[in-house]
C-alpha cells in the first residue's frame, strides 16, 4: 500500500514539474491554457459548433427552428446511402486550423482531443454501433503522408466510445485527384467506385451497424460512396461522423 502511495505521489509530482516545464498550449494557437487538450479564450469562440437545429439525415444546420425529423431540400432530393450524418463543427476558424495541422504538419498529438469532440457530437451515430471504419487513403497518398487521419481518429474514438475500430474493410480500388477544388458532381463522378469492400472483410460487416469515420464532410460524395460499398457488400446501416463539415451560405458562398 505504502508503495503504491508513493508511486501515485510520484506521478503527480512528475506531473506537475513537466507542466512547468513544457506548460499546456491552446490547440489552435499555441497560447496558454490551463490544461492540455483546450483552446484558448481567443479560437474558442471561432469553433462554429454545430448542434440542434440541424437535417436530421445529413445534419446540415438550420437557421430557424424545425420540427424533429426534418430534412434538408438536398437529402429529400437526393437521398444519400448513410443513415445519419453528423459533424463536430463547421468547416472555418479554429477547427480549420486543427485540422490542417492534423492532416498535413504531423500533428498526430491532435488526435485525442479531437476524438474528444467526436465522441460528443456522435451520440446518435455511435450508440448501438458495431464497428469504426475509417476512409482509406490509397497506398501511394499513405506511404507520402505516411499515416492515414481517419484512421487516427477512428482508433482514439474507439477507445473513448468503446466502439471496435474495423481495419480494412474498406479498401481504394484506384488513386483519385485531390478533391479541394471540385465541385459536387464531379466529386461524385471523381470517387465512383473508387472504394471496395476486401472479400475477407465482407463476413464481419454483414448486418452490422457502421460508423464511418473522416476528418471533414465537404458535399457528401466520398461518404457516399463508401456508404454504398458498405451497403453492398451486407451492412445493415451506415452512420457518418466528421470533425468539421462545409457548411456553404444561401447564395453558395
């Protein structure tokens, strides 16, 4: 007992000298904070969280109050393959930056906090879920970046949800442009059958209910496309969870 007294001792103190030492900054900026894991006073109000109201497929939000179960004009146009979609926030500011430092600076140490913010806006896609399945990267784009976001996230996210994370049951059958610059339809026709489901995965997904895992939600046409594979290879449903979605005004801008 009185080892383990010690040792705990220990480990608060060691604690307390690394924090003077290397003392907490804001995720965004790089300002003080009082603990790891936060934003500072000055990026946390440009977080455009994103809760109710919103599309209860797509969750896009709305401006005005709905009734429970609304739609948007685009998902009773177009219905999409998933279920539900949901994202932490909107795509600009704080978020923005996260998640390009994330993706393309090496910041793998932003994963946890930002599983932290999926696990809290999930909460519908997640309870009753079987698997994580993150979107694959095509093995060229793996080896440049040498990890896959989506699959950083989805293994954080597991272990907070207590959600298994589904490794390869997604797979890119080919190589696809950058999708920064396009618009919908060709982000559609630019992903279409670009993801398969492996022969051996397929056993593991038959009726199960699926997360699917990304980092930013822009139109829709990468979710969608991997939803359909899922679907047809025997997942019961499919949910969508992003850290950041597009969310473009009325006029397009």
């Amino acid at each position: 007992m009185a080892g383990r007294g010690l040792s705990s001792l220990w480990r608060r103190g060691g604690g307390r000298v690394l924090d003077f030492l290397l003392p907490a900054s804001c995720l965004a900026c790089d300002a003080p904070v009082d603990a790891p894991g936060r934003l500072c006073p000055s990026c946390w109000p440009e977080v455009g969280f994103i809760s109710a109201p919103c599309c209860d497929c797509c969750g896009l939000p709305f401006e005005l109050p709905v009734p429970p179960g609304t739609r948007c004009g685009a998902c009773i146009a177009h219905p999409p393959r998933f279920t539900r979609a949901r994202a932490v926030a909107r795509y600009g500011g704080s978020i923005r930056d996260l998640l390009l430092r994330f993706k393309h600076a090496d910041r793998l140490d932003l994963a946890p906090s930002l599983a932290r913010l999926l696990a809290q806006a999930g909460g519908d896609c997640l309870a009753g879920a079987d698997f994580l399945v993150p979107v694959p990267l095509h093995w060229r784009r793996r080896l440049r970046r040498r990890y896959n976001q989506s699959a950083e996230l989805a293994r954080h996210l597991g272990g907070l949800a207590d959600v298994p994370v589904l490794h390869g049951a997604l797979s890119r059958a080919r190589a696809t442009p950058a999708q920064g610059r396009l618009g919908r339809l060709a982000r559609m026709r630019n992903v279409a059958r670009a993801f398969v489901v492996p022969e051996r995965a397929r056993g593991r997904i038959a009726g199960r209910h699926l997360v699917l895992i990304d980092d930013v939600f822009t139109t829709g046409a990468t979710a969608d496309a991997c939803c359909r594979a899922l679907l047809a290879a025997g997942a019961a449903r499919v949910d969508v969870l992003t850290v950041a979605r597009v969310v473009r005004d009325a006029d397009g801008s």
